[in-house]
C-alpha cells in the first residue's frame, strides 16, 4: 500500500471538492479525509486540522506544482502586491495626475481607517453620530503604473512677510 501524504487542509468541503476536481482534472488522483465529519460538526474543521486532501506520495511534487499554478498555494516570502505610498500635498499638487508617472488614469478610493473600523464594529457610532468624511482615507490608484498613493498635508504654515 502506497503512502498518501496530506497536500493541503481546507475549513470547508465545498473548497476541498473544487480542489480535488482541479486536481484530478490536471492527472492526480486524491482523497478526501475527514469529510464527513466536519459536515455533521460545523464547529469542528479547525479543531480536528480541516478536510484533507492526500495525494499518492509518486505525485504529491506535481500537486504541489498544481496548487501553486493554480493560485490555491502563494509564497510566503513574496511581497504583498499593492503598498500605499505617502505623497506630499502642496498647494500646487494637482490631484488629478499622478506623482510618479504624471498619467491622469487614476482612481480615487475610499478606504476605512482602523480606528473608524474598530469604532464601527465595537461600539457601532456611525449610526448614533453619523458619518463623518475625516473617518474615511482617500487612496489614489493609477492604472498606467500601478502604485497606490495617499496625500498627506503639511502641518506647518509658512508665512510671508
């Protein structure tokens, strides 16, 4: 009897199943463990390691090679794809142009901030005080060169004699 290693675990068998279809398409023949049971105890997948997914251990390389083709395995070590960048604003920035490539195909975004999320979902202000525009950050996205970018103000005031 050949070894079946456990190539991947999954908390839902539904996500198990569109796997080992991926899988079986590609050649590799799996098998499913602990199926069952994390169906009938829904709390259970985390404490008993999930639903399984074995693999001959002849193609668990190829499985490997698969998940990661396939988008289901990322590298831990690699950077995540989109950084905010922190862009300087002048009187003079022109906010519909981009500070790295000068393209004008970007978007502006609107993204909570941790503090108005953390607020939002613990002690739920919005609704008692209403929305407020400082809660929110704007992010800038271009599509020419892809960076992501916030404007920051400058604190100081510069007088002129």
């Amino acid at each position: 009897m050949e070894n079946w290693p456990v190539l991947i675990a999954f908390n839902f068998t539904h996500e198990a199943h569109q796997v080992k279809g991926y899988l079986e398409a590609n050649g590799v023949e799996t098998f499913l463990k602990d199926e069952l049971t994390t169906q009938v105890i829904s709390y259970l997948p985390s404490a008993i390691g999930g639903v399984k997914l074995l693999v001959r251990e002849s193609d668990y390389e190829q499985g490997i090679q698969l998940l990661k083709e396939g988008g289901y395995l990322i590298e831990a070590d690699s950077e995540p794809e989109s950084k905010i960048e922190t862009v300087l604003f002048i009187k003079t920035t022109d906010q519909k142009i981009c500070p790295f490539c000068k393209s004008a195909n970007i978007i502006k975004d609107r993204q909570v901030g941790a503090i108005a999320a953390i607020l939002f979902a613990i002690l739920n202000l919005f609704l008692m005080m209403g929305t407020s525009s400082s809660r929110f950050k704007s992010v800038f996205k271009c599509f020419d060169c892809g960076k992501e970018w916030k404007f920051k103000k400058n604190k100081f005031v510069f007088l002129t004699i």
